[in-house]
C-alpha cells in the first residue's frame, strides 16, 4: 500500500511524504507505483525551478518520497496550481486503486 500524507496551510501545499509499495504489479511495472512517482516527482520538478520557491525533497531509496515547500515568496496561486495539480492528481489514483494508495490531506 502507498501511504501518501499532504499537508497544507492556508489552502497552500507546504508537503507531500509518500511511501510503501503499490503491489499492484510486478517490480518495475507496477502502474500505480508509476502514476505516482510521475505525479510527485514532476510536482517536485516543476516547483525548484521556479524563481523565488525554494523546494526540498527527496528520493533517496525505493518506497520514499518527500516534497517539502520551505518558501514561496510571492509565489502564492503558482504553488495553489502546482498543489491542486498534485493532490487532483493522486487523489485520481486512491480513487482507481483504492486497496494500492491512500491519500491523506492535512489542513494546518
């Protein structure tokens, strides 16, 4: 199972944690695992290059992965996109393979 917690602060994604396995096919070709490591990793991607956000992550081993907004200037309906991009996103995948990923949504 994919655990995926999202946290957010006044409506703004401040974090995303993932970890676990989907099972849902074998190593390398599990599509869940893939739909969400696009997702989350094309998220990450599109948020660092972005001029004034500042953006830790990451994806040290198999099974994990943290996103972490630090700052984001006067970025504020730029990082609104980007997070409702992402929580749209994966809350798709919970919703089509509801015994392989879980999504939580945290509002600080």
């Amino acid at each position: 199972m994919i655990e995926i917690s999202i946290r957010l602060e006044g409506g703004l994604l401040r974090s995303c944690f993932i970890r676990g396995h989907a099972r849902a096919g074998p190593k390398g070709r599990d599509i869940v695992c893939a739909a969400v490591s696009i997702l989350a990793k094309t998220a990450w991607q599109t948020l660092s290059v972005r001029k004034g956000v500042t953006v830790l992550g990451r994806d040290a081993e198999r099974g994990k992965f943290s996103l972490e907004v630090t700052a984001y200037g006067n970025q504020e309906s730029f990082l609104a996109g980007v997070g409702a991009f992402l929580m749209e996103g994966l809350e798709s995948v919970a919703r089509e393979y509801p015994e392989n990923c879980r999504v939580a949504i945290v509002k600080a």
